[in-house]
C-alpha cells in the first residue's frame, strides 16, 4: 500500500533512510582499522576481536528473515524506531565496554538492531515511492550510501582512532539515531498489513542455533587447548539442529525459508557461488588494515588513508556500472570478472614479502571497482529464475547468505592465521608469513566460485 506523502517528506525520509543505511554498513567496517589499539585497551590478542566483527555480521543474518514479518506486524515505523533505539543504546554500550565480552554483547545487539534497519527501510522507500522510475532512482541512491558506508568505514576509524579514541566510533552513531528517531518519527505516517502470516519462531530458533554454532566451531577449531569432545559435542547440535529444521519446514505452512527454494532454476548453484565470493571479498577490510599495523608498523590514520582509493573506485563503479552492463553479456562478464578478482587478490600475497605502497593503490582500486559489478551481476542471477512466493524468499534467503558468508569469511581468515602462526602466542605482531598464506587461502574462494559459474553457464 503506497503512502499519501507530500514530496518535501519524501525526500527527507528518502535523505534519512540513506543515512541510516550508511551509517549501519560503516559499523560494518569502521572497526578494522582500531582493532590493533582496542586490543591493548582490553588487554586481548588482535585476533580474539574477531568476535566483535563477526558477531555483527551473524546477527545480521540470522534477525533479517524476522524484519519483514516485524514490519507488517507492528508496522514499518513503529519497527524502525525500536531498532533505532536499540542501535543507538547499544552502541552506547560498545563505546562504554570495558572488556571483550562486554564489547562482544552489546556488538551483537548492535547486528540485531542493525538487521532491522535496512531491510525495514527499503520497505519504507517500497512505500514511499510508489512509482517504479522514482523508486529505481530512490534506491540506487541508498545502494551507493550503502557502499560508500562500507568504503568509508577504516578512513573513519582511523581518523577517530587516531585523534580521538576507539569508543569514539560507536558515540558518534548516538546523534546520527537521535536524529534519525525524529525524523522518522515525524515524518512516516503508521501503516500495517491487514494479513500478516504466521511467524516462524521453531524455525527461526533452529537455524540461529545452527549458524551460531558454527561460528563458534571455526573459533575453537583455532585453539588445541579446548577438548575435542567439547568440539564434537557442538557439531552434534549443529547438525541436529539442522536436521531438526529440515523436518520442521516440511511440515510447517509457512516455514522461515522454503527448502523448494533450492529447486527454483539455478538458485542453489548462483547462491553457492555467491557464498564463495563473499568469503573473499568481505576480508580486504579485515586483512590490509591488519597488515598494515601489525606487520609493518603504519599508524590507524595511514592504515585509514590508504584506503581512500577505494571510496573513489567504489563510486567510480556505480557510475560506470549500468554502461558496463550495457555493453557485455552479463554471464560472460561475470565468469571473466570472476577470474580478475582471483587473479588481483592473490596478488595481495606480494605485500606481505615486500610492502609496496603503489601496488596496493592500484591492487584495492582495482578490487573496489569489480566487486560492486560482481554482486550486481551475481544478484541478478541469483534472482533469475525465482517467481511468485518464491522471490520474498529467496530475497530471505539470500539475505541470510550474504550476512552469514561476510561473518563466516572474517572467521575462517582468522582461523588460517591461527593455524599458522598457533592461537594461543598471538601477540599485537602478527607475523608477515600468516598474510602471505592467508590471502593465497582467500583467492581459493573465488578460484572455488569460478568452478561454479562455469558450470552453471553450461546448464
């Protein structure tokens, strides 16, 4: 149901959807570059803050399939202003953590919040601008804040990090939400569903326990101090929790994600390959500002600043991008795109033999500029063959998908570095030999996705 608007209301909800987008994908990166001086404050190995990235990322995944139901049950404002609200407290008490778990919780209650807020406000710009040009261009503009938020966020943390302090990176969300609050407030007009289905809460739980769980295998497959039997008892629940949701969702009519799904054309093999990806491409925050400090010594500020290129390549790419698409068949361009990423990223390994301040301009520039064509080409194709009930599914799914992959990518890099150089001596050094390993390791991933999309273009 479209909402009677006048247009100066819809730009500022238009203006402040926007906001929120990108202040909640720049939570998603602006730790990265403080993680070597939080560790010190909390008095914590680099590596154990992990947690706090991945946590973000997992609950994003796991609390986005429940947004939509949210927003017809208790309406799209009511929804967004508690999410608001619990953003905003949240990061109140990450900025006021005192120790890792304490940093760790309240992180997780920040993802849950966040879960709500982008899916819950691009429902909102859905309302908002009824008609189908406006809304295209309505929400071309939330994608690009959504991967500038993404781009900006080491810079950002660098700069606070380095002329203010880490827990400066969670007070300045509190004016951004208070803001926000307002606004959205006075502005959005309360609408509801008339129907809403049956949520479901079994399913939901047993798919949070199963990709809970395994997080928490990739962090204790890291460390030989935590009894094997303890490791396979939380395989036993994972897989039984798995199972568990199988059986449920062939009974239940309205499961959480419909296991027909993977039946629809080729969503399971674009999904797989899009999984695969995303293992590789949500790591470059993670790695090189680690690198970069704790292998060659750089400040937060010019960790931070070296990323820049990627916040002009990244914009530069979301101009380019529709010609791009224009002009090239879009399964083609995807396989050969596939194969440059792979090409550039293992490429990273060069730096942890010798720095080179040149390359790693043009190697993030490069990445920068194919990533946005990759999740838009891989996007489409994921949706390609999805009708009727099936596509607010998949839609669902492939949220879960891309949250998850970004936690279980962060993880699994961690759990190489780990391996290597062996959990329990980590310092706030990290050797040189643990990045050269790991970024050959990531650029499997998409060498792995390649596999996929060839096959999946013979079909």
């Amino acid at each position: 149901m479209p909402i009677q608007l006048t247009k100066t209301s819809r730009k500022v909800l238009l203006h402040i959807v926007s906001l929120i987008m990108l202040m909640e994908m720049m939570d998603a990166t602006v730790l990265n570059t403080a993680l070597p001086q939080i560790a010190i404050s909390l008095q914590v190995n680099i590596i154990a803050l992990k947690e706090i990235l991945t946590i973000y990322f997992l609950a994003l995944g796991v609390f986005i399939p429940v947004s939509g139901w949210a927003a017809d049950r208790f309406g799209e404002k009511k929804t967004m202003l508690i999410a608001l609200a619990l953003f905003s407290i949240s990061s109140i008490g990450c900025g006021l953590s005192v120790n890792l778990w304490m940093l760790i919780g309240f992180r997780l209650l920040q993802g849950i919040g966040a879960a709500f807020l982008m899916p819950v406000g691009r429902q909102i710009i859905v309302r908002v601008f009824p008609h189908r040009l406006a809304r295209v261009e309505a929400m071309a503009r939330a994608n690009i804040m959504t991967l500038l938020g993404l781009s900006l966020g080491p810079l950002i943390g660098g700069v606070l990090t380095t002329y203010a302090n880490w827990r400066w990176i969670f007070f300045v969300n509190i004016p951004v939400g208070i803001l926000s609050f307002y606004l959205i407030y006075h502005f959005l007009p309360i609408i509801r569903e008339k129907e809403i289905a049956q949520f479901d809460l079994l399913g939901f739980i047993l798919l949070g326990i199963f990709l809970g769980i395994i997080l928490c295998l990739l962090d204790a497959a890291a460390y030989p101090f935590i009894p094997v039997y303890l490791k396979l008892l939380l395989l036993g629940v994972g897989i039984l929790s798995l199972a568990a949701y199988l059986r449920h969702a062939r009974v239940f009519p309205n499961p959480l994600i419909r296991l027909d799904l993977f039946k629809q054309g080729r969503f399971k093999s674009a999904a797989l390959a899009s999984l695969l990806t995303r293992l590789t491409l949500t790591t470059p925050p993670f790695l090189i500002p680690l690198l970069l400090q704790t292998g060659y010594g750089f400040s937060a500020i010019e960790s931070g600043l070296l990323t820049a290129p990627v916040i002009i390549s990244t914009l530069l790419s979301m101009v380019f991008l529709p010609r791009i698409i224009k002009h090239f068949d879009a399964k083609q361009l995807l396989i050969w795109n596939t194969v440059v990423l792979m090409l550039v990223f293992a490429t990273f390994s060069i730096q942890a033999v010798s720095l080179s301040i040149p390359l790693l301009i043009c190697q993030q520039f490069i990445i920068a500029f194919l990533t946005p064509v990759q999740q838009t080409l891989i996007n489409s194709l994921v949706y390609e063959d999805l009708t009727g009930i099936y596509i607010s599914q998949g839609v669902s799914l492939y949220s879960v998908i891309i949250q998850a992959g970004s936690s279980f990518a962060i993880a699994l890099a961690a759990l190489v570095m780990t391996t290597i150089i062996g959990g329990s001596h980590l310092e706030n050094q990290i050797p040189l030999v643990a990045f050269k390993v790991v970024f050959l390791v990531q650029s499997v991933y998409l060498l792995f996705s390649l596999i996929v999309l060839l096959a999946n273009a013979k079909t």
